[in-house]
C-alpha cells in the first residue's frame, strides 16, 4: 500500500475518490508552522461554499492571495464531488456527510432523507477522505463552507474569540449552537470529541457568489490566520 504524504506548496494530493470516481482533492500553500484548513462542498447544493473555496484557490494558484510565511493553508474544494456535480445535498448513496462521521454520538436514526446518516458510522468513501485529511494535516484551526437560510457563523470548541472577530467584519451572529442536534458532523467530531477549533460558515443561500465573496473573504481570511498571528 502506497504512503499518502502531504503535497508541497502549491501542490494538491488526491485523498480519495467519490462514489462515481471523482478524485477528492487536497490543496497546500506556505510552509508555515500553522497548519489552517478550508473544506467547501460537503454538502453539494449548498454551491456557495464550493464556489467560494474554488474562487479562493484561484487567487492562491495565481499569486493574487498568499498565506503569509506563519500558515500552511489547506484547502479541500469540493469534498462531496459527486453532490457538488448533481446540485445534491447527499452523496451518491444519498448519504449526508455531515452525519456520516464517526462521533460518539453517531445515530443511524433519522426522519428527514436529507439528512440520512448511513448505514453505518464512516461509511463512505468521502468519510474516509475526510478522516485522512485530518490525519494527515493535522490542522489546528478547520472552516467549512456550507450555506443555510439563517446565515450564521457556527463555531465547535473554544473559539468565541475567533468567531467574534469573523462577525466584525462579515455581520453574522457567532452561534454555538445550530439549534438541532447534529451527530455525525465535522462540527462535533473535530471541534467538540477533538478540541480542533471549527468553524462551519453559514452563507446566505441563494444570495450571489460575487456578493458572498466580497462580503465574507476578509472574515474567512481573518479566521484562517487568527491563532497563526
């Protein structure tokens, strides 16, 4: 079995393939101390957190944006590629994997379709990815991207400090609790079983990719470097 080891700067690995064998990939750049991670995609008709993370790794590809010599920045774009191609919030099994990990609390019950947890804890491929990014990283701070109707800037662990200082310049409220349990999901595995500080952005859905960017790239990039500084 071949050893998957982390990408240079400016390079990706693929850590995993989807359902229907969409590689998912893991960007790096900067060689700093801090290793910073941004997920987009987990949930596939949620676009606004993919198209913001591509739009990021652009500016990185091209030397608009650089991390700064504190950060190691990696970026997943599309986790759940499969949802992301078919406008789907679940992956090709109808799996949502946001309640597909394996937290202590993990529950095959459930009564929306959306929301789906599996067969069993980690089931999926895009699971397993998941698993081997933060193996692999390591990271010490985590943001992923989603969107909902009630915008918010949810945070897992300690780090009201970090999310305060997101709202400042974005406007959304900083909230602990989502307000429905969410077992299975990144939020509870890294930041409440893991202590990884985590943070899932909730944009605006619906509201356009130039309008989200311009009013959230300051704030994603103030939580990414927080602790780093």
């Amino acid at each position: 079995m071949s050893i998957v080891k982390l990408p240079e700067s400016g390079q990706s690995i693929v850590v995993g393939q989807s359902h229907e064998g969409r590689p998912i990939e893991l960007y790096r750049f900067g060689t700093g101390a801090f290793p910073s991670l941004l997920i987009g995609g987990v949930h596939g008709d949620e676009s606004e957190g993919h198209l913001f993370a591509e739009r990021l790794l652009a500016q990185l590809q091209s030397g608009e944006y650089a991390p700064g010599s504190e950060l190691s920045l990696y970026i997943c774009p599309r986790l759940n590629p499969d949802g992301c191609a078919a406008d789907r919030r679940t992956n090709h099994r109808n799996v949502d994997l946001n309640r597909n990990l394996p937290t202590k609390d993990w529950t095959g019950s459930f009564t929306n379709p959306r929301y789906y947890p599996g067969a069993a804890a980690g089931s999926e491929p895009e699971s397993a990815a998941t698993l081997k990014i933060l193996e692999l990283v390591q990271p010490r701070f985590i943001c992923s991207l989603h969107s909902w109707e009630n915008a918010m800037i949810n945070y897992n662990g300690d780090i009201l400090d970090v999310a305060e200082a997101m709202s400042a310049k974005n406007g959304l409220p900083p909230k602990g609790d989502i307000g429905y349990p969410t077992p299975g999901s990144l939020g509870t595995y890294a930041g409440l079983e893991r202590a990884i500080p985590t943070i899932t952005m909730e944009f605006l859905r619906g509201e356009a990719p130039e309008t989200i960017w311009q009013r959230h790239r300051e704030a994603i990039l103030i939580g990414l470097h927080f602790y780093a500084r």
